[in-house]
C-alpha cells in the first residue's frame, strides 16, 4: 500500500510531527505494507496521523511523550503493563468519559480490564502504573487517554485530544494538567 491506496494525514500534520521527533531519536518507520498487515490481523485501521506516522516517519521514538521511555513501537506493550487478559483493538473503547474506578462501589474486573486492552493502542508510560492509549474505536477514536490504576480520563479532559495535539502540548512543554 501507498498513500493513494488509502487515508492518509496531511501534509502539514506529518510535517509537524517529522519536527516533533528529530530522526536521531526515532525507530525506523513501519512501511505501509507491515502497518496494513498489522491493521488486518487487529481488525482495525488505525486513526490518521498516528497511522501515517507508524507508517511514514517513526515506529516509536526513545524521545517524546510519553517521557518514561518515549513513545513505543506499535503493538508494544510497557514492561510493567498490568497484563489484564488479551489486547483487542478492534473491540469498542468503553469510555466516554472520566472514571475513577477506585472510588466506585460498582467497578468490575472485567470492565475495568476493558478499558486497558479494549479498543486502544498503548503509546506508553508516564511513570509506573500510568499509561497513555490512543484509541482506535469506541465513541472518538483518534483521542489519547490516561489510565492508570485508580482509573482512566481522557487528557487533559473532560475532553480527550488527537494524537498529533498531544504530541503538540508535549513539544510546546505544556504540563499535564494545565487544560491548554
């Protein structure tokens, strides 16, 4: 597959996050043919730019966000992911919205397993027990949330933003929790 077979960022997105990621610091870019096998084995297309990028520019960075670690390689889970039952991309995101799952009386193993292995891609860490997807189905596919082991929101919230605006705030040194 090229990029007239498909879906693809625009240029000015791939620019961006060429410059976000200098080349020392990426891992080489996955090729359109491995990222279209990967995608038909999860049964999911992954969500633009994050798609072009594995593609195209870089198949995770030892530099970015997240900053323990950079950014991993697709499929790769951190060393310390809490291992909660089997990764399905291509299953529905369960969450529209925050959840603090240890302040609810109601919260099951299982739903909570659903938000770490359903419907997302793990971009990586941020310290331990803390871990940044991007979601690849669900209610916004394409939006980066935070989970971590009390629960899960979309970052900075209440409402999640694309993969290219987090890379964005990252390169902009924007904290995390400022909402700008």
């Amino acid at each position: 597959m090229d990029a007239s077979d498909g879906e693809r960022a625009n240029a000015e997105d791939l620019e961006g996050l060429r410059e976000a990621f200098p080349t020392e610091w990426r891992e080489p870019p996955l090729g359109w043919e491995a990222l279209t096998a990967w995608e038909a084995e999860a049964g999911v297309v992954l969500p633009e730019p994050y798609r072009s990028f594995i593609a195209e520019i870089a198949n995770g960075s030892s530099l970015g966000p997240p900053e323990d670690g950079g950014l991993l390689p697709l499929g790769w889970l951190p060393e310390q992911w809490p291992g909660t039952g089997p990764r399905n991309p291509s299953a529905s995101f369960p969450l529209t919205e925050a959840w603090i799952w240890e302040e609810d009386d109601d919260a099951a193993g299982e739903h909570i397993s659903a938000v770490y292995n359903d419907g997302s891609v793990v971009l990586g860490t941020e310290e331990s027990g803390m871990y940044w997807l991007l979601t690849t189905t669900g209610d916004s596919p394409g939006s980066v949330w935070l989970v971590a082991d009390v629960g899960a929101q979309p970052y900075p919230g209440p409402i999640a933003p694309s993969f290219l605006d987090w890379v964005r705030r990252w390169q902009n040194g924007n904290g995390w929790w400022d909402g700008n």
